[in-house]
C-alpha cells in the first residue's frame, strides 16, 4: 500500500511537470518554426569546435595559459587597473552590464559577452576585425580601454611571462631602447610601431 502511495506521488508529480512544460511552451506564443529559430540561436546548438587555420597555438596548452594570464592581468594598462576581465566579467558571461564600458576612460559602447566567440568569423559591434587573436590589441591600445602602446604591452609580456612567451614563441631582440610605438599615437611612435613590426617579423617565429 504504502509502495502504492509512493508511485502514485510520483506519477503526479511527473503529470504537473509535464503540464508546466506544455503551459510553458504554449506560452511562449512563438511558431515551431519559430521556436527552431530560436533552439539553433543557442551556444548549446553549435556544431563541433574547428580549430581556427590562421592561430598556430590555438590548442596548444601553454598559450591557452597564458593567454588567461593575459586577460585576467591589470598591469598591462596605462593605470595598472584595467585588464580585459574589468569588462569582460566571467560571472556574467563575460560581460559587464553596464550601458557603456568603462576602462581608462568612458567608452561609447557597450560591451559584448564573450561566451562562444571562438566560433564567430567577425568580431565588435561593426565586424571591424576577423581574427580574435588580431582584435585583442584594439583594446590594449584604446586610449579610453587599456590606454597602453604596443611596445609597453612586449615590454610587460617580456618582463613578466619571459620564460613562458619565449617558450612558445622564440626569442624576441631586446627591447629595452624601444620608445612607445602604437599605430594610433604620435608621428614619432606610429615610425616606431612599424619598425617594430618589421623587427618581430623577422625575428619571431612567426607563428602568431
Ligand atoms: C573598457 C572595457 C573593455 C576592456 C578593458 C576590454 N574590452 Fe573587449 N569589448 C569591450 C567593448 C565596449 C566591446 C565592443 C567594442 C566595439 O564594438 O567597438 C568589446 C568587444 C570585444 C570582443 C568582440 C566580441 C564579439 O562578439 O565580436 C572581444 C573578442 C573582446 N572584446 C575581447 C577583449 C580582450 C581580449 C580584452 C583584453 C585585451 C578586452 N576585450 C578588453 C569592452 C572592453
């Protein structure tokens, strides 16, 4: 009898359960077809991960590790206080909520979530940039993000990751005589930025 009672509980438990999903389906008030639309917007929805061709260190462990060194790592802007997770928050889909960033300075967008954006082919709100490795130096070099230069993020990533950067990627020349190069600052540091770039094109593995 008393085995009875305990199915009986759960049969009707199982019956309201089931009810609140039709209820909750019929009021959705969307089409099936519509409803598909919807299911196949879900990051549950996206296919298997394909390693992206143009990233030679992609999967490769150590970079992953430093890469979230990188992002979680304040001392790469120009107040020691911003790293990418000011914006980017983990616990919120790695975004901030906020109407408009706020970095060094006030932005005049909002911040986007992060969660499956290894699968996008366009990044930014205007689908500025087509890699996530070549879009992360916006940022760092925005005067109102980061507010940091090209040159200041080597001169960091060297001092505070030597052993781990020249491990996955080669040797750099020594940068301590490089003034601030950014492509986005003065006459004399943009010449700079693009001696840079010739100098880690030869030099590096060019992997990146
Ligand atoms: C001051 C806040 C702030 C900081 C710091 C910041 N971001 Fe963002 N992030 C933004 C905003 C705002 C956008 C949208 C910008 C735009 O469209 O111009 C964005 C967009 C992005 C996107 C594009 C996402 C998409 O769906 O297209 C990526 C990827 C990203 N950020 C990664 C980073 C990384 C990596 C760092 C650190 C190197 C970083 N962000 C630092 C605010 C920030």
């Amino acid at each position: 009898m008393r085995r009875l009672f305990f199915i009986g509980i759960l049969v009707a438990a199982i019956s309201s359960a089931a009810i609140a999903g039709v209820v909750l389906y019929r009021n959705t008030g969307l089409s099936d077809a519509q409803l598909a639309v919807a299911r196949s917007l879900s990051l549950a929805s996206l296919p298997k991960f394909r390693p992206d061709p143009s990233n030679a260190v992609g999967d490769n462990a150590d970079a992953i590790e430093l890469g979230a060194l990188l992002f979680n790592d304040t001392g790469m802007s120009a107040d020691a206080n911003v790293s990418c997770a000011t914006c980017h928050l983990e616990n919120r889909q790695f975004q901030d909520g906020l109407q408009f960033a706020q970095g060094i300075g006030n932005t005049t967008r909002r911040t986007m979530p992060l969660r499956g954006v290894a699968y996008q082919s366009w990044f930014f709100w205007d689908g500025r940039t087509d890699s996530l490795w070549s879009q992360a130096i916006s940022p760092i070099e925005s005067a109102v993000e980061h507010g940091f230069t090209r040159s200041q993020a080597a001169f960091h990533v060297i001092a505070t990751y030597r052993d781990r950067y020249f491990r996955l990627f080669g040797l750099l020349p020594e940068l301590a005589d490089i003034p601030p190069a950014s492509p986005l600052g003065t006459k004399p540091s943009r010449q700079t930025g693009s001696l840079c770039a010739k100098i880690f094109a030869t030099t590096s593995t060019g992997s990146l």
